[in-house]
C-alpha cells in the first residue's frame, strides 16, 4: 500500500502535535485534557464540513474534482486517525507533571 505524501504529513503533524502537547508541558494535565477533549467534540463537525464538499455544485474542471474527491478521502482517514490517537489520549493520557 502506497502512503500518499499528503496523508504522511497529515498524520506525522497530528503525531507531532499530541507528542508535543504532553512533552512541552505548557498546560496542566486538566487543561490538556480539556483540549484534547474539545479537539475530540470538534472532529464530527469536521467530518462533516469535508463529506458535505459536492464537487458537482463547483465550477471546476475534473481533474481538479477529480483531486478535491481524492483530498476529502484522505481527510477523512486522517481524522479517522486523529480520532483513534484521541480517544487513546484520552485513556491514557502522556502529559506527567
């Protein structure tokens, strides 16, 4: 299975960003957590706002449809992703005073 770069660095960012919230220790573990939990609450709308994207309603041409349908596939894995390392953080959370 081939990793399309854009889904590489989404994740790697994501990846990225957790670590660097539970390493930098700028928050307290009930602010962290309260983040992470308002990312959580936020991912649904997310969703929706990409599978809600009608590529028939643009004026573009179809390889550029034909990208934006590819684009809203690999968002909406990459939140599938986001959401799996969430639901984990919050489980089991990384951030230690």
């Amino acid at each position: 299975m081939k990793i399309k770069p854009t889904k590489l660095l989404f994740v790697t960012v994501a990846a990225l960003g957790l670590s660097f919230a539970a390493n930098a220790q700028v928050m307290s573990k009930p602010e962290y957590l309260a983040f992470v939990k308002r990312l959580d609450a936020d991912i649904p709308n997310w969703q929706r706002l990409i599978k809600g994207l009608n590529v028939e309603n643009l004026q573009v041409s179809y390889a550029v449809g034909k990208m934006i349908v590819e684009h809203q596939q690999v968002a909406t894995e990459n939140l599938d992703v986001v959401k799996r390392n969430i639901t984990l953080e919050l489980l089991r959370p990384r951030l230690s005073n």
